[in-house]
C-alpha cells in the first residue's frame, strides 16, 4: 500500500500536470510547486474522496492568515500528509466509524 | 429562460436537501439574436449557455443546501459534454445533485435533458464565500420567489 504522501503527489502530478519526479516530501504546494488555489480546490476534492475526509481548508487558510499557523505547517506534503492521516486517524476513532 | 440578464432557470421543479439534488427548468427562447448568429439555417443553444445552465442550477442546490448563508461562484467545469442540439422552443430540464461538499467548495453533477432525451453533462466545482455584497443577497432572494424555490425547505431541518 502506497504511502499518504504517494498518494497525494499522485494526485498532485496527476491534477496540475507536474512531474511526478518533481514532487518530493519537502515540496511546498504553493513555493515550490506553483499550485494556485483553483488547482488546490482540485486537488482537495481529489484528496477528499480519496481519504474519505474533508480537509478543514478553510480553517488552515484562517490560522495562517491570523498567524497561528505558517503555510508549511500545512503545504509542506510531509506535512500535509501528516496532517491528512491525522484526519483519517480521527475518522476512524469517531462513534459509528 | 431571460438570455439577455443570463437567468437562465425558470423554475424549481423538486428540491430534496436530503438527497442533495434538485430538479428546474429552463424554456429555451423560441427566438432571440444569439439563434441567429448560431447558426443561421441551424439555430441552437450555445454549448457554453447549456454549461451555464446547468451551473446555475448547481447553484440553487447549493444556495437551498448553505440555506442562503453563502454564495456559490463557479469555479470548475469539468466534463461538459454536449450530446445533442437544443433547439430554440425546447423546454430543457436540469437534474443536478451533490457530489462532495469540501471546505470552502462543492462539487455537483448535472444533466440537461429535452423530454427524455440527455442534451448535457457536466461536473462543476464552485467557491463557497460570505455574499460579497448585500445587494446581492436582496437578489438572490428576489430571484428565488420568482423560479419557486421552496424557501419553506431550507427554514427547518
């Protein structure tokens, strides 16, 4: 079974039309990827259904905008696929998962 | 069908929010300029209004399912196939149905049937944002008393 981050970068290759290659751990989505946030919506949805999960975008754009949060905390893909299997790991132990 | 203010539904046929999709339709004009630059000899509808169409009716599911807090602006097309010509007089009727609602987006299916014939298809992502603009809420309102949206559906859970 392929990783949480080999997941999303093939989403992410697959999506935006990037290199597959191109995309390591340490990519920032939005610095070193050039990801804009109508791909990123893109990406989501795919991420979403994927996961079964539905990434709290908005609160993450709201933490980072209020500076409670850095953009790598969340579009590092390391990162992000942490954050991504935390989420799973949260769906998984809720009542009636 | 109003071309000229682009309010292209008419009316809302069925909404369920519990099963997230809902029915509208759409008179196509039996005659208006578009028809007679596209095409002369041929007129039909314009593969991008059928696109608009059916995002609009997308829209009007949403706005029923974000009980009007939120306005949804298109985003994505995806998958707009044009699968046969509407003609001018057509009454087109668009099924369009919730795939996904994320964080600050939805994602819907719709389909643009004449009689039972399927004419369209696409699946369309839009932003969900606070109504930039009061007026604009007013509208809404507005527009949603004149297709029959059922206001009563989304006032109780």
């Amino acid at each position: 079974m392929s990783s949480t981050f080999d997941q999303i970068a093939n989403i992410i290759a697959e999506t935006c039309d990037i290199p597959r290659d191109t995309i390591k751990p340490e990519s920032h989505a939005i610095d070193d990827l050039g990801i804009d946030s109508l791909d990123f919506l893109d990406i989501a949805f795919a991420i979403d259904k994927a996961f079964g999960i539905k990434m709290p975008l908005e609160k993450w754009t709201q933490e980072v905008n209020d500076g409670k949060a850095t953009t790598e905390q969340y579009f590092v893909l390391q990162n992000l696929a942490d954050r991504i299997d935390e989420l799973v790991a949260a769906k998984n132990a809720a009542p009636g998962a | 069908m109003d071309l000229d203010y682009f309010k292209l539904i008419d009316r809302v046929v069925d909404l369920n929010l519990d099963e997230k999709r809902i029915t509208v339709e759409a008179q196509v004009p039996a005659t208006h300029t578009i028809f007679e630059g596209h095409f002369p000899g041929f007129p039909t509808m314009p593969g991008v209004l059928l696109t608009e169409a059916m995002a609009q009716s997308s829209g009007w599911l949403l706005l029923g399912l974000l009980k009007f807090e939120r306005m949804p602006f298109l985003a994505i097309v995806k998958e707009a196939k044009m699968r046969g010509f509407v003609s001018p007089g057509s009454l087109l009727t668009i099924e369009a149905k919730l795939e996904h609602e994320g964080s600050g987006f939805a994602v819907t299916k719709a389909k643009g049937r004449v009689g039972k014939e399927l004419k369209c298809s696409a699946e369309i992502t839009f932003g969900l944002t606070p109504f930039p603009d009061p007026t604009m809420r007013v509208h809404m309102d507005a527009m949603a008393n004149k297709i029959g949206f059922p206001l009563q559906a989304i006032t109780h859970d």
